[in-house]
C-alpha cells in the first residue's frame, strides 16, 4: 500500500467492477490482511473523496455495491482461486474467509458511502427517492350517528350520518390529502406550506387553515361547500393533469353545485344551519319536504317515501335536538295536511333488524 495513487485507482475500479482478475486479487489481499486492517480503515477513510471522485460517479446505490460484492464472492468460489486443500473444504472455508473479509469492506466503506449520500440528499430530491407504500387509515360513521377524529396532522373532522373518510397515517408531500364521501366539517389546523386538500368526486377543495363543512354524499342531486371561518378554493380536475380554479370562497359563504345542470351557486348564509348537526342540532329553515325527508333518512337511519304528487314543495322550519322521528312527524302533521304510517321492523337472518319505514302522505 505504497503507491496511494495506484491503490485509489484500483479500488475505485473495484466499486465499478472494472478491475482485472489480478487487481481484485489484489484487494482481497488488503482486507485478508488482519494486520494491516487498522492501517485499511484509516486509509480508506482518509482517501474516499479521492475514490469518489477518480470514477465521477453521480450516484451512489447501497444495495447495486454490495450485491457486486457478493457476485465476486461466488464468482471466485465457483474459480477455486485459493489452492492446496480438496475441493469441498478449500471452497467452504474460502467462503467463510472471504465473507468475513468482504464484510469489513462493506463495514468500512458504508461509513463514507453514508455520509456522501446524506449530504446529497439533504441537497437533491431525486437522489435516493425512496418508493414508500402510504398507508391509509378509513373512518365510517354509521347512519344515525356523528363520529369525530383526529387527524396526523392535528386537525379535527366531525363526520356526519352515512359518511367515510380516507387519510394516510401519516402526511407526507406538499399537500395534506384526504378522501370524503358524504358530510364533513373540518377544523384544520394552518400550515402554508402545506395545504389541506379534501378530494370529492365533483370538487378537490383547498384550505390552509380554516373551518369548513362539505356535503357531498353521491346519491345526492347537490354538491355543497360552507365556509365558516378563512376561505377555501374549488378546483376541479380536467383530464389527466390539467386542473382548473372554479371559486374561491370566503367566511360565511356557501357554493352549491346542481349536479343536474352543473351550475354552481353561491351565497351568503348563517352557517350554524349549515354547521350545527355536529352538536347533535337539526336545523331547518323553509326547508323543502323533499331535503329534509333525506336529512331524516340518515339521522334517523330510516326510509321514508312521499307518495302524493306535491308533498316535496311543503316547507318546514325547526330547530330538532333530542326529538325522535315520531315527535317531529306529529309536529309536520299539525302545521301542513299530511298523515304518515311506519312498517313493523323485521328481523333479518343475521339477527339484525330491517331498516324502518315511512310513508307520508296528503290528508
């Protein structure tokens, strides 16, 4: 180990796999030598730059190494390079000599190797982009209930009746993605660098620290977006990779997309209509028969049918809290001319119980 030059070369051509035969000869040598292993370790600590740069390599890959360490390994066990024993014996014990030896080598050159390759990708995404497997965590509040969670990132959502959240476990990336189907209020906690975003299947709504409440449940001719404090951004997907602006909405506004005609509305309201069914309150205001018999669906997890042309324009106003379905039914009775009957429930072979029955009709 005289010539410094000489041997940064050669194991530089080792790490390539561009040495000859005699060269990696050579460097088995160096690392079978237990007594010049200390003197290695230094050496090759104190001249890595010196190899890194002799073969201008714009990458370093862990793994590629060592497999090209190990590939050596049975290339030469399957040559029988060490000589003088009997085949079997003279290949078991090379291998386990060798092994060992080639062990230091990736023990003292993964020190050097480490800190480059911290170093560059502190400063270069693209070096060493790890392909990681988010996973996803999925919350579902059952009909005729609210389920409130937490987020990884601190935010709290209120999910209403019959609805599901998406989110990975942990937010990685610029953005902070979840996942809804059918009603959530969302308390998100500010990050500017780092957007919140809930995905529905007719808007991606962009918040960065705000209270909101989207309703967007498939089944339903509306899609609805309520702002209660900050503002939000409704954008919308076009084609693979293009993505439009449609509004942006501040404090105290409500856009609403008829799915029908796919024209959004917007408007100034008192959100606590909008916002309260996650204190356990039901708030109508001049609502139609035909929107609140749905609300009543999934907050009393029934079934319930007009069956008189006309019923859907009736309108009600009420503030409902702990009222069953019945007490509220009777209170309708006496303000319009309409009269409802409920079926028996029956069970179900699983023991479970069938889902009640309404109908209302005109008196």
């Amino acid at each position: 180990m005289n010539n410094q030059k000489r041997n940064i070369e050669i194991l530089g051509r080792f790490i390539n796999n561009r040495c000859s035969q005699k060269e990696l000869k050579l460097v088995i040598s160096w690392f079978r030598d237990s007594g010049s292993e200390k003197e290695l370790r230094q050496w090759v600590k104190e001249n890595w730059e010196d190899v890194y740069k002799s073969e201008k390599r714009t990458t370093i890959n862990f793994g590629s190494m060592l497999d090209k360490i190990h590939h050596k390994l049975n290339i030469l066990a399957h040559d029988h390079l060490i000589t003088g024993k009997p085949e079997e014996t003279q290949r078991g014990e090379f291998i386990r000599r060798l092994y060992t030896g080639f062990s230091k080598i990736a023990a003292i050159l993964l020190i050097p190797l480490f800190l480059v390759s911290l170093w560059y990708f502190a400063h270069d995404n693209r070096i060493f982009r790890e392909e990681v497997k988010t996973i996803y965590s999925e919350v579902y509040s059952t009909y005729g209930s609210k389920t409130k969670l937490e987020l990884p990132d601190g935010s709290t959502v209120w999910l209403n009746d019959g609805s599901r959240l998406k989110f990975p476990q942990k937010f990685s990336g610029k953005k902070r993605m979840v996942y809804l189907t059918g009603e959530a209020y969302f308390d998100i906690v500010k990050k500017p660098e780092k957007s919140f975003v809930v995905k529905t299947n007719d808007f991606d709504i962009i918040a960065t620290g705000t209270t909101f409440d989207v309703m967007a449940y498939p089944e339903d001719n509306r899609f609805e977006t309520i702002v209660e404090t900050g503002k939000v951004i409704l954008e919308k997907s076009v084609g693979k990779n293009r993505v439009i602006e449609i509004k942006e909405l501040a404090k105290n506004q409500r856009a609403v997309l008829d799915k029908k005609t796919g024209k959004l509305h917007t408007s100034i309201v008192d959100t606590d209509k909008y916002t309260s069914w996650r204190e356990g309150k039901l708030i109508l205001r001049d609502d139609f028969l035909n929107d609140v018999i749905r609300k009543f669906e999934r907050w009393y997890n029934v079934d319930i049918e007009l069956l008189d042309q006309g019923l859907g324009d009736l309108t009600y106003s009420a503030t409902i809290f702990d009222e069953t379905l019945f007490q509220v039914l009777d209170y309708f009775k006496i303000i319009t001319p309409i009269e409802y009957t409920c079926s028996k429930r029956e069970k179900m072979p699983d023991g479970t119980l069938t889902k009640q029955r309404i109908e209302i009709t005109m008196r």
